[in-house]
C-alpha cells in the first residue's frame, strides 16, 4: 500500500525558502535539495512508521546531505507533511504545527 503525501502550506513555504537560499549560493543546489527530498518522501509512501515519533503523532525524516528534517503526521492513508525544517531553526515554530490533524 503506498500512502498519499500531502504537503501542508506551511511545509511548501518552508521548501520555497530553502530552494531560494540554496539557489542564491550556487545554481542547481536546491535541484538537489529536492532531489534529496524525493528519497525521502518515496520512503514514506512506502513505509512511513519506519521513522521515529518525536512528538505526540509527529513523526521526523532526516534529509541527507542538507541540514532538513520532514515532520509529518499519518492520518488513515494520507501523510501530512507539516514542516520541511531547516534544523538551524527553533524547534518551537515546527512543534506549533503538530497540531495539525
């Protein structure tokens, strides 16, 4: 069974921000941000209890080779991806969106 991603608006927003950093710094690097989150969401289609709960039903993906994590919440078939987190930034504003169910 292959669950359905739906990315939150605070999750895009958190994306558009990063792909406008990394672009700034060098062409083509956040091409491979998202590439880098594609692995990672085709790994929660498939199986997204293999990551750890790191708060009530919040689950974390930690991206490889950038400094993201992807919190999302199951709910039925459907993940909701509520923030693609920078993990330079206070934990506190992904935490607020937990409560999305």
């Amino acid at each position: 069974m292959s669950f359905e991603i739906i990315i939150t608006s605070f999750a895009e927003h958190d994306l558009l921000d990063a792909l406008e950093y990394y672009n700034s710094k060098k062409t083509g690097l956040g091409d491979e941000l998202v590439d880098e989150l594609d692995k990672v969401f085709k790994m929660i289609e498939v199986n997204p209890e293999q990551f750890p709960v790191v708060l009530d039903k919040t689950r974390k993906a930690v991206i490889k080779r950038f400094p993201f994590n992807v919190y999302y919440i199951i709910v039925g078939p459907k993940v909701f991806v509520t923030a693609i987190f920078n993990t330079w930034r206070k934990p506190r504003i992904w935490k607020e969106r937990s409560g999305i169910h």
